[in-house]
C-alpha cells in the first residue's frame, strides 16, 4: 500500500462512521413521539351533577335579573340625560370695552352668555343629582335583598336550634378564612345554612378546603358533603308517640257523656 492509500484509509472509514450514524435516529424519533400522559378527567356523581346544575340555574337567574335591573337603571339615565338639552357649556366672553361703537349690544350678549351658561350648570347638577339617585336606589335595592336573605337565615338558625350568640361567633370563625363572597352566600341562601356554618366553624379542615377550592367546586362540596354532616348538628325532634290515656273501669275515659245538659239513668 501506498503513503497516498494509507492516507486515505482513515478518511473512508470516518466517512463511513458519519454515514452509520442516522441509524441512531429512529430511536430518537420513537422517544420524541412518546405522548405526554393526558390529565385524568374529572367526573361527577349524578348528586353532584344534580347541585351543579340547580347551582348554574340559579347563577344564571341571578344574573339575568342582575342584567334587567342594570337595563332598567340604563333606560332611566339616558331618559334623564334626554331631558337635557345636548350642547356644551357656553363660553362667557370678558367685558367689552366701554368705548366700543357697539358697548351695549356686546354687553347684552355677554349677560346673555352668563344666563345660558348658569341653565346649563343647573341642567348638569340635576343630571348628576338624578344619576347619583338612581344609583343610590339600586344600592339600597340590593341592601334590603341582603337585608332579607339576613333574616331569614337568622329565623331558620331559630327554627334549627342555634342561638344567636353561637351562630355569630361560629360565622366569625368562618369570615377568619375569608372563603368567597358567592360561596357564603350559597350558605346563607340553604335551607340549612346555619347548620352549616356551626359545622364548618368546629371543622377547620372543611374550612381550609372550601377556601382552596373555586366557588362551584366548594359550593358543590357543600351541598354533597358537608350538608348532611350538618343537618346530624340540628335540634333533636321527639320520636317517641304520645303516651297513651289510662282508663278507668270498664275502659271508659272519666268526664261527662253525651251533649250538654243530657242526663244518663
């Protein structure tokens, strides 16, 4: 062999080591294709769908009925800003001078202006006066439905057997964690709402759970978990029947026989 051949020996065998690489590239290929795992869906009992649905019916109630009053409260602004007269406030010139040929009608002019802009200032201040009115009563709206939520929660708190004082200090308990707004009013709004709140309020761990979770997920293990648990907390009614009259004698009850007035050989 030639210096010139064995000099090109070790070029061919290199390019026959870059040429075998490619062979490694199916395997590469097969580790690329490998999918992640996909995320195991979450599914609902038909109870839990049941809440979610009567939940949703109700959000979408409340916010039809939320967006017919903001509709109505829209149809009454731009009925008061009809009211007035669509034009920019007028621009009041300085005086005029005295010695000009036309004083007096400049000057009629300008108290004109002063006239025009004091209605348009008047026609303003009734417009914000109306707007603040309007919004001051969709406020109060919404106070009184709170207001009666409130109560009524309270007389149900009553009728379940929790006193006043323990039904505050166990929503105190509760208001610590700060859970969502919705989620305490879907307390509120349940039948056993106060039952609730004792429970939640003598079990942190629920607590710290409803307060991690989103609105419908907490609300959802409210009504399927934590009610029922609740519901063990209410006043005890009697089971046992009436106890039975003794009789007397023959098996007759003692009193009088008969209508008034009627005798008995």
């Amino acid at each position: 062999m030639t210096e010139l051949q064995a000099e090109q020996a070790p070029l061919e065998n290199d390019n026959l080591d870059m040429d075998a690489t490619p062979e490694l590239q199916p395997d590469l290929e097969l580790v690329e294709s490998e999918s992640a795992p996909e995320p195991e869906k979450v599914t609902f009992s038909e109870e839990q769908q049941k809440v979610i649905d009567d939940l949703a019916a109700k959000k979408t109630f409340k916010i039809r009925e939320a967006e017919r009053k903001a509709e109505q409260l829209q149809k009454e602004l731009e009925a008061a800003q009809a009211r007035i007269p669509k034009e920019t406030r007028p621009e009041v010139p300085s005086l005029p001078d005295p010695y000009s040929d036309d004083y007096e009608a400049q000057l009629a002019a300008r108290d004109d202006k002063i006239r025009a802009a004091a209605a348009y200032d008047a026609n303003e201040s009734m417009r914000q006066q109306q707007a603040q009115q309007a919004q001051l009563q969709a406020q109060q709206a919404q106070q009184q439905a709170l207001a009666e939520k409130v109560n009524k929660y309270t007389n149900r708190a009553k009728q379940l057997g929790v006193n006043a004082q323990e039904l505050q200090a166990a929503a105190g308990i509760i208001q610590q964690y700060g859970i969502d707004d919705s989620v305490a009013m879907h307390i509120i709004n349940d039948d056993h709402g106060p039952l609730i709140t004792k429970y939640l309020s003598q079990n942190p761990l629920a607590l710290e759970h409803i307060r991690n979770s989103d609105p419908m997920s907490a609300a959802v293990y409210i009504s399927t978990d934590i009610k029922a648990k609740a519901s063990a907390l209410g006043k005890k009614q009697p089971t046992a029947p009436d106890p039975v009259e003794t009789l007397n004698g023959a098996g007759a009850a003692p009193g009088q026989r008969g209508p008034k007035g009627a005798t008995f050989e």
